[in-house]
C-alpha cells in the first residue's frame, strides 16, 4: 500500500516460563531487518514507572472496593494462591488480578519471561527508536474496565481450570495457531463481548489510526499481544481493509 519497505507485525505472549519461552530466528531476522520498535506500551520510557506508580497509588484497594460477602469470598479462595485477605485487601484489583495470573503458569514467578521486554531489549541494543502505540493512562482505564470485583471472585474460584486454560494456550502460541489462539481469547468463558471489545477491537481500531504514519516513516516491528491478529476486527483484517498485502512468515 504504497510503502517502500515491508513492516512486520509480531504477536507476543506478554509472560511465560523460561521452559516454554522462545524467540524464533525468523523474529530476529524481522526485527534487525527494521528501522524502529514499536509496543503497545513504551517500557523504554523513563517515566513510566512513575506514572504507575502515581496510577496505583491513586487507584482504590480491595478493602475499600469489596463488600463484606466478596471479602469472605476472598479469604475462602486465597490462600490457594498462597496470599492472605490482609495482603491482598491493600492492593488495587488489577495488581491482584496481576499476581493471580502468575499463579496460573507451571513454574514460580523467578522463571517467567517478559517477550515485550525482551524483544524492546533487544531493539535498544540495535540502537532502533522505541515508542508506544497507547499511553500508560489508556492501558490501566482499559484494565479497570476489565477488572471487576465479579471477575476477581470467579478467577479465583477457578484456580485449576485457569491454570489448565494458561497451558493450553502457551502450547496454542507455541503452536502458531492464531485462529484457535484468537477463539480461546474470546471463549465466553473467559470474558463478555463487551470484555472482549475493550482489550481487543477498541484498541486494535485505535492503532489502526497510527500505524499507517509510523510504517510509512519508517520500517516498523510492531510488538503486539498475539491475541490483538487475528479475526475480523484484528490487527491483520484491518490492515488488509486498509490495502495492506499480508504475507505470513512461516
């Protein structure tokens, strides 16, 4: 669509265990073969953990937001966890729903790998230019959105069936299967269409609208969540509707 050099679009699994962790040499070939590194958020950013931080602290905490019949709900579930009510109850729903998700992956948190991170890294380390397709801001209002008091109880009730979805979809990824990928990320099991319409096509529309600009700036790797690619409002439909050729890199 009128570009002078390709771009690449990467989907990520934003954490997983070093044992199942892999960056193919086909992705490094993309990335090195690029101009500039572009994630949803710009981790390079040095503010960035001040506005998280300064997000956090204004964020309400559990104790404050839970009634008193959800806070028995939390003290029941909890400590499967391996987290007690007076731990959790001063934290904010999304770094709750954070540390619950650890929980769901086959090995303890000291052998988790970030992919977005990694690859940023690797990006710096080439001496590529890194940004952000969304703001630290746009990504918690997004959360919080998703984040319900209603959604924490029923994640934690569920600590098994979480934990067998999280290795599924690992060897899903691992696997390249974008279409099952993006079937188990909508799966009304796992969140409402409204859910489903604020993590993925309401952002995936919104990048659409940047990048346009970045890729005809400069050949872009873009590294986005592998849930955003596929479906009829994923990242790869609308830029085919936008005139874009797509060719897979297998």
């Amino acid at each position: 669509n009128g570009l002078s050099h390709p771009s690449y679009v990467y989907g990520t699994y934003h954490m997983m265990c070093s044992k199942d962790y892999q960056i193919k040499e086909k992705v490094n070939q993309a990335l090195n073969a690029t101009e500039q590194f572009v994630m949803e958020v710009n981790y390079s950013d040095p503010n960035l953990m001040t506005e998280m931080q300064n997000s956090m602290m204004k964020a309400k905490k559990i104790g404050e937001l839970f009634s008193s019949e959800e806070q028995t709900e939390l003290k029941k579930h909890l400590p499967q966890y391996g987290y007690d009510y007076d731990f959790a109850s001063q934290l904010s729903p999304i770094v709750l729903n954070s540390m619950l998700t650890m929980k769901y992956f086959d090995c303890g948190p000291e052998s988790l790998k970030m992919m977005d991170t990694d690859l940023m890294s690797k990006a710096i380390a080439a001496n590529k230019p890194v940004s952000g397709l969304e703001t630290v801001d746009q990504q918690l209002q997004m959360l919080s959105v998703l984040v319900s008091n209603k959604d924490i109880l029923k994640s934690l009730s569920k600590f098994n069936e979480n934990k067998a979805f999280t290795q599924k979809f690992v060897q899903t990824y691992n696997s390249e299967n974008l279409l099952v990928l993006n079937s188990m990320m909508r799966d009304k099991d796992q969140m409402s269409e409204e859910q489903a319409y604020q993590l993925l096509d309401k952002r995936n529309i919104d990048w659409l609208t940047k990048m346009p600009n970045l890729m005809k700036e400069k050949s872009t790797f873009f590294a986005v969540g592998a849930g955003h690619l596929a479906g009829e409002n994923g990242v790869l439909t609308l830029l085919k509707n936008k005139g874009y050729k797509i060719t897979p890199i297998l």
